[in-house]
C-alpha cells in the first residue's frame, strides 16, 4: 500500500508542477493533495483520475477491485482500457469533449455505459465526471458505479411487465407513456412506438379526456396500490376510436426519474355480457314466477270462494266440517304463496316467520264462544329456512294439529293455550311441536283411524317431510314431529 500511495503521489505530483518556490505555498499545497487523496482512497466508490491525455493518474483501492487490477497497475495506462473495445474508438473524442466544457454532469447522458474488467467481461455503469483543476490543466475525476444488479432488477420487472396477460402501461407525473408490454398492443390496437412519449389520454374515449388529468393528479398527490374510479364505469378507446369497458389496477412505482404510475387494463366486455345474459335471464325467470304466482293465487282465491260458497250453503254439519277444514288448507297453502311473492325469494322462506302468519290466521278462524284459548308460537333465534316443497307440508302439518287441538281439546267453552313450538334439535334436524292443556286424547286414541280427517292427513305429511311423528297423551295432547333440514330423498 505505502508503494501504491507514493506511487499516486509522485503522479499527482508531476501533475501539478511547483509555481514558484515559496517555502509556504508549497507547503499549503501537498497538504491539499495529500487531503485530497485520502478522499480518494477511502471513498466508498470507485474514482479514477484522467489528465488530458487519457493516461490514468490515480485510482483508489475500490476502483482495482471493481476492474481487476492490482496495485499500482492501472496508473500511467490509458484510460481506454477500462472501456470496451467495441466503444474505444469515440471514447477519446467523448474525452477531448468534457475538458472542452469541464462541468460536473454525468457521463454518456441517454446512452448505456459499459466497462471492461481485466479479464475482458463487461458490466454495465454509471459515472459521474468532476473536472480538476491541477495547475497546468484540468484533469477528470471519474467515479464509476456498477449498476449490473439493478439492470438486473430492471430486466425483471420488465419481463414481469411484459409477459403478463393484462394490459400494462406505465405513465409519468405528466402523464407521459413511458412503457407499455405486447398486451397493451393487441387490445388498444397500436404499435408500441406508436405509443411510447405519448399522452396516455389517447386511450381514454374523448368524451372522457376532460377529467382524466385530475384523476391522475389525485392519484400522484395520494399514491397508494388501488382500483382506478371506484364507483364509475371505466372505458378504454381502441386505435379506431371504438369503445370498451374495462377495469383498472393501479400501482407506485419509484423510478430514477421520479414517481410513476402502473395500470393494469383488463378488457371486461365478455364478462359485462355475461353478467347481461344473467340479468336477462334473471328479469325473465322474474316475470315468468309473477305469472304463475298471480295465477296461482287467482286460483286459490277461486277454489277457496266455491268451498266457502258450498259451506254456507249446506245442511249437512259434517260436510260443512269437511268443507271449512279444506279452506283453511286453501289459505295455508295461499299464505305460502304470498310469503314467496312478498319476499322475492322463490327459492325458500323462513319458516318462522310463515308459522307466525299461519297461526294468526288459524287463531281468528277458530275464536271459541263462550271460552278464551291462546295460542302462542315459540320459535328459535335463528331463522329457520326451508324450500316451498317442504314448507306447505309444516304448514298443513300446523293446520291440522291446531285445528284439531280448538276443536276437540276446549269443549264446554274452556279456556286454555295452544302452543307451537319450532327449533333445531341439532345442526340436521328440526323439531316441529304442537301442543296443548286441554282435555287430552281419548285412551283408544289411534291417528291412524282417527275420526278427524285432519289428523289422519299428519302421517302422510310427516312422511312428506322424511320425518317422524310422536304423540303425547297427557296433560293435554303433545304432538311433536322431527324432520331433516337438508334430506336425501327416499326411492
């Protein structure tokens, strides 16, 4: 090193001839040198001095390390070897030109830089130039970069950009296109220099263009990762001026020319036509259940009007029985109907709230005279869902049980409760109950043979449900059905 270090003194001192002699001046001046090359040699970076001729003065401890060299052995050689020979022929013109403007600026502005190590590799730079003013004539200070990893980085966000399957275009603050990949030029329809050095505006419909710049600002003055235009439909405009709808992604990204902006176009018009299809066959499937609704419901209405008619009309009571016990399975099975339409739901309703209208509807149909009989519906916190199939036949299956329970269970004018109870005995199966404190079932007292009609339609119903059914006969009548939330259904 002592070798090395004098070698570069005597270098800068034959650089820098002695002006006159003075015992203090020159003093002052090899303090100067000395000063400045320590700063050299201990700078974190690579530095080379050139004098006019090119021949390498000084170079510092990293610069032998970035090309290969040891020593002294770059010193005294033209600089020349520490460029590749495919660029050494302009080199000394690019020199002859710095010394005739000596301003500190960068070297090769707008060109790729490459240096030569010993071996002959190459491996892109930067360098900074710094004239020196050595007393017969200025000399350059160069301090070199190796920027290989971030060329790499570069290449690979750049492949990243390029092969990716949307559409990618990078714009500055000004809104500049400063990069776009092969899918930019398939889906706006242009070449890629017709784009680049372009106001990105030229991919936005002209009725749009108005506002574009204050969106961008917003975006630069709040970068963040984010969709473009929440809440607005975006388009994109084709080279031939035709529209398309489209969503875009947008990122920061911190470049050495400052902060830009990167869009991901993704041209969604296959899926707003999909999603028109759907909407379309969703209006159709709408109006064509209103239809059936409103006629099935005209129906009931018709059926339910001729077995009122033919009631009233009647001297038999038990064909009058017969007749007021189907209008009321007429009404349960409209009630049905009517939840569906109101919710808008044709898929299933909550089982809960069409008990709670079954019973209300039950309740003033069967007002006792003479007596005071309550009717109460207990029902889970969570709402219980089922499909219309199954629903009519919880409704029946309440009808029946209730119907029975005013009728049979309160005579004389007694007062009492009837209570309906539904709840999820586990997280497959639901427990519908009816029950009541009245006089209770007769001890011969078979559903199968039941003298109601009513109560002989449960087992079929509960068989509806691919459920179970078990009866309780004291205090008053318990009827309790377990059915599957979900079943699989019988052969």
């Amino acid at each position: 090193m002592d070798k090395r270090r004098s070698g570069q003194e005597r270098r800068l001192d034959e650089a820098t001839p002695d002006d006159g002699g003075h015992a203090k001046r020159n003093h002052l001046r090899h303090m100067d040198k000395e000063s400045f090359r320590r700063a050299v040699e201990w700078a974190p970076s690579a530095l080379v001095m050139v004098d006019a001729d090119g021949r390498i003065m000084l170079a510092n401890v990293q610069a032998a390390k970035l090309f290969g060299y040891e020593g002294d052995e770059l010193l005294g050689r033209p600089v020349e070897i520490l460029v590749p020979e495919r660029f050494g022929g302009h080199h000394p013109s690019y020199r002859e030109g710095f010394l005739a403007d000596p301003q500190p600026r960068p070297m090769g502005s707008g060109r790729d830089l490459y240096a030569r190590r010993k071996d002959g590799s190459e491996f892109p730079v930067e360098i900074g130039l710094t004239p020196i003013d050595a007393g017969g004539g200025f000399m350059v200070l160069a301090a070199i970069l190796d920027i290989s990893e971030r060329k790499r980085q570069a290449e690979r966000f750049r492949r990243i950009v390029e092969y990716s399957p949307y559409a990618k275009v990078m714009i500055d603050r000004a809104g500049t296109i400063v990069l776009v990949n092969a899918r930019t030029e398939v889906l706006f329809g242009y070449a890629r220099a017709q784009l680049l050095g372009q106001p990105v505006e030229m991919l936005v419909p002209e009725r749009l263009r108005g506002h574009h710049g204050q969106f961008r600002d917003g975006f630069f003055n709040d970068p963040g990762a984010r969709p473009m235009g929440m809440g607005r439909e975006l388009f994109g405009r084709h080279a031939d001026g035709s529209e398309f709808p489209v969503e875009i992604g947008l990122n920061p990204i911190e470049s050495e020319e400052g902060l830009m902006v990167l869009a991901a176009i993704v041209d969604i018009t296959e899926r707003r036509r999909a999603q028109q299809k759907i909407e379309d066959a969703l209006t159709e499937k709408t109006v064509l259940l209103n239809e059936i609704h409103h006629r099935v419901k005209n129906n009931l209405q018709v059926i339910s009007s001729l077995i009122n008619l033919q009631a009233n009309n009647t001297d038999d009571p038990r064909l009058r029985e017969v007749l007021n016990e189907s209008l009321n399975r007429v009404k349960a099975m409209a009630l049905t109907h009517q939840l569906l339409y109101e919710r808008k739901d044709y898929s299933s309703i909550d089982l809960g709230e069409y008990l709670g209208r079954l019973t209300q509807l039950l309740l003033s149909a069967y007002r006792l005279k003479g007596g005071s009989v309550e009717l109460e519906l207990v029902l889970p916190a969570d709402k219980v869902q089922l499909d219309m199939e199954r629903s009519i036949p919880c409704g029946l299956v309440v009808n029946e049980l209730v119907t029975n329970s005013f009728k049979h269970g309160f005579p004389d004018g007694r007062n009492g409760r009837i209570t309906v109870e539904l709840k999820a005995a586990t997280a497959d199966e639901i427990v519908l109950r009816v029950s009541d404190d009245g006089v209770g079932l007769p001890p011969d007292f078979n559903i199968d043979n039941a003298r109601s009609l009513g109560l002989q339609l449960v087992p079929l119903l509960v068989d509806q449900l691919l459920g179970t059914l078990a009866i309780g006969r004291a205090p008053g009548a318990h009827f309790s059905v377990r059915f599957p939330r979900n079943p699989v259904r019988r052969e």
